[in-house]
C-alpha cells in the first residue's frame, strides 16, 4: 500500500479542509428533494468548499434509521453527472459498499472517473450496513467482511497490474487486463472497521473516514489508528475524514449544544469546535445539513464566507 502516497492538495498534516454531504438540504429524514442539487453544488464551489460526497444506497427502507436512499441516485453515476457541470471541486464516495458492486465493474468505473477528471475522485469504501440492500443483491450480509475483502483485493489488482493473475469468489482475470488503468494512483480511504480489525485498517487503507465523536474520544480513536498505521508503514501521513451533522444557527454567539452524532451552534462556537478537531487529527470535516432549520445557501453562504476562510491552506 505505501505506493499509495500521492493526496490531492486538499489533505496535508496538521491542516483541515471541508466537505458537504448530498444530498445539500434540510430534509429531516424524508426523501430528498433533488432539484436545487447542481444549483447548490456549484454554489459550494465557488464559496471555496473542498468536496462533495455521495451516498450508496440501493433500495428505501421505511424500518432503517434513514429512510432516504441517499441522493436517490447511483453514486458513481450522480458523481460523474457532478464532476461534469463543475470545474475544480472534488467528488467523494462515502462510501462505496464493495461487498455489493462487482469489483471489476467498479475498477472499470473508477479508472473511467480518473481518466475523465483526472485529480476530482476521492474514493470512500464500506462493507455496508443496509440489510435490504443485501437482501435485495442476494449477498449475505454477514460474510460482507469477506466480500469486502475480496473485493478490494480484486479492484487493486485490476487498477494496478498489468494482466494480473486474479482469482477470487466474484470470478478470474486470467491472461486478461482492464482498461483503461487510472491516471493517477487512487487512495482507498476505509469508512469505519469495514468488518475488519484495526490491524487491517491500518495496514490496507490509505485513510481513515470514522463516524462523529466528541474530540475527546475521536482524539484515541486517531491515535490508535496512526499507531497501527507506525507500526505497518513507518512514519507516513495518513489523513482522517469525519462527517459532522450541523444545525449553524443564525445568532453567531449561540452556544455549542449537542445533537446526535453533530452540533447545534453559532458560527463562533463553530469556529471552535473545528479548531479542536484539527488539533487532534482531523484533516477533513464533512458537513451534514440534514437537520438545519435555516435555508440551505443562507447556511452555505454563512460558512463560505465566515469559517472556511480561517482555515485555508
């Protein structure tokens, strides 16, 4: 994996940089409404976001804790949909669920991404959490470790080799090779334990995405990461993502209130908050916007020209 070591410009130690989530709404739960996406998209660019990422969720499951499918669309195909009808800003997946994508179908797709954006993909991948989905592929969800595995194993091989000789539970390149091969090496950043232990982790990714904590708590949780990551690679950067669910109210002197798994508070209290989590390892923060009670550009706009600012590279 230590080939792996060229980032795109927007992830570099000790600094952080800045996502949204789509879909880019206040939708509480409830199905999406995908109209004003690419309006949005385009307007994150421009008021100096770093990334957009896309969910992968197959099928709606009214008993999942989110019923949303996502951003109701594919996500490889809504990102290259994205990457199209805008400039600069990056397209990240998080993240992939390999377990339920061929992995020579996704080589395929990627390669395709990088060779049309060269630099734009940011590749998050998962083992995936969604049991209809599962059902629905006719994939058993609790060999998706397994998947997972093998999965990746192929997808690396195939980007990375010429003609490899692969065999695996999803089928065999023998005397074969895939085309095109990507324009740039592409990070594979893991998005939670992936049904893996944190040895393989930091062994096999070149990221870490990892779920919303207090600083204090996702301060261990880097640092045993980066120990492992010592012990299996040597003192190599390997930078860490965390979506933050985020209601930005409109008075900038609000307090700092917490919500589930995200925050609740003023724009200075922000500012404080992202400081502390830069401090501790976090290279790029994701906002969430699904609960904000204020008009997603006022938000965008607030952010763009108050936070993001104090923070560039």
């Amino acid at each position: 994996m230590d080939h792996y070591l060229e980032y795109p410009d927007i992830l570099k130690e000790d600094r952080i940089t800045f996502g949204l989530t789509l879909p880019i709404d206040n939708y509480h739960g409830r199905k999406p409404d995908m109209t004003k996406q690419l309006e949005r998209a385009r307007l994150a660019e421009k008021l100096g976001f770093h990334s957009l990422w896309l969910q992968d969720v197959l099928l709606e499951d009214p008993t999942f804790e989110d019923p949303a499918t996502g951003q109701i669309y594919d996500s490889l195909i809504y990102l290259t949909y994205l990457a199209s009808q805008t400039k600069t800003i990056h397209l990240g997946t998080a993240a992939l669920v390999l377990p339920l994508r061929h992995p020579l179908r996704t080589a395929k797709e990627i390669a395709s991404i990088s060779n049309l954006f060269p630099g734009r993909l940011l590749l998050g991948v998962s083992s995936g959490d969604r049991r209809k989905d599962f059902e629905g592929l006719n994939v058993p969800i609790m060999e998706r470790g397994e998947w997972f595995r093998d999965a990746h194993q192929v997808i690396q091989e195939a980007l990375d080799k010429e003609f490899p000789d692969s065999k695996s539970r999803f089928g065999r390149m023998d005397k074969s090779n895939l085309v095109p091969k990507p324009k740039e090496n592409i990070p594979f950043y893991m998005t939670g334990y992936c049904q893996q232990s944190l040895d393989w982790i930091a062994e096999h990714s070149d990221g870490w995405m990892f779920y919303p904590q207090r600083p204090d708590k996702q301060r261990e949780t880097i640092h045993q990461y980066r120990e492992k990551v010592r012990l299996y690679h040597g003192d190599v950067f390997r930078p860490f993502f965390m979506p933050l669910p985020l209601i930005l109210e409109e008075d900038p002197d609000h307090p700092v209130e917490k919500i589930p798994a995200g925050y609740r508070t003023g724009r200075k209290g922000l500012v404080g908050l992202i400081e502390e989590y830069r401090s501790i390892g976090v290279n790029h923060l994701m906002f969430n916007l699904a609960r904000s009670e204020r008009s997603v550009e006022a938000v965008l706009a607030e952010l763009g020209s108050e936070v993001l600012p104090l923070f560039r590279l």
